[in-house]
C-alpha cells in the first residue's frame, strides 16, 4: 500500500510540475505575442477594394465626391489626390490616387505589398 501511495504522489509531483511548465510556457508565448504584428501581404485588387470603401465612408453625402468638409482632417494627406486642385476628391481622383500610392509601396513591382515592403515605403 505505501509503495502504491509513494508511487501516486510522485506521480503527482510530476503532473504538478509539468502543470507549471506548461503555464510558463503559455506566461511566455502570451508575453510574446503583446507586440506581434503578423505579416500581412495585401494585393493590389483588394487594396483597390479596401480604399473603395474608405471613399464610401468618407463620402457622407454620397456624391461621389469628397470635400472639404469630409476629409478626416484638415490637413490630410489626402488631399494631395485632388490633382485639379479644385478642393474636390472626385472618385476617380481618388481612385487614380490610392493605386498610385499602392504602386509606390510595392517596391519590387509584383503586384502585392508585404509588411516589409510597406514599413520601407513608410521609411523612403
């Protein structure tokens, strides 16, 4: 009996310390993952898409056309996107704009941007 009770609490002993690893292990996989930004990859089709709706939201009046009044800011970078400078994004302008923009963060031209490539474009 004592022999099958030393056994069991080993066991125990075991089990509990395993239980103490396995919760610093998941302590440590939680502090690491506080910070982490996965890699993203976007294409070129669902950033057109993605900026399209940030027209659409930003075009409260539904006019196709973002003014001043809409703009986010007052000094937005936006409004570098009003190449008529009429004070008037029209969605074309807009349009012509995000791809642009796009197309200058996909530094090495194969139609999608990586997380590197867009914190490199934010460095240029």
């Amino acid at each position: 009996m004592q022999v099958k009770l030393v056994t069991a609490l080993a066991a125990t002993g075991i089990l509990v310390s395993a239980c103490g690893d396995k919760d610093a292990q998941r302590a440590q996989a939680d502090a690491n993952a506080v910070g982490f930004v996965p890699p993203s990859v976007t294409s070129r089709l669902d950033f057109g898409a993605s900026m399209e709706r940030r027209f659409r939201t930003l075009d409260r009046n539904g006019d196709d056309r973002v003014t001043k009044d809409e703009l986010p800011s007052p000094n937005a970078r936006i409004k570098a996107f009003d190449r008529n400078k009429d004070g008037v994004i029209t969605a074309i302008e807009w349009s012509e704009g995000t791809l642009a923009w796009f197309d200058r963060m996909d530094l090495n031209h194969d139609g999608t941007v990586t997380s590197e490539e867009r914190a490199e474009s934010r460095k240029r």
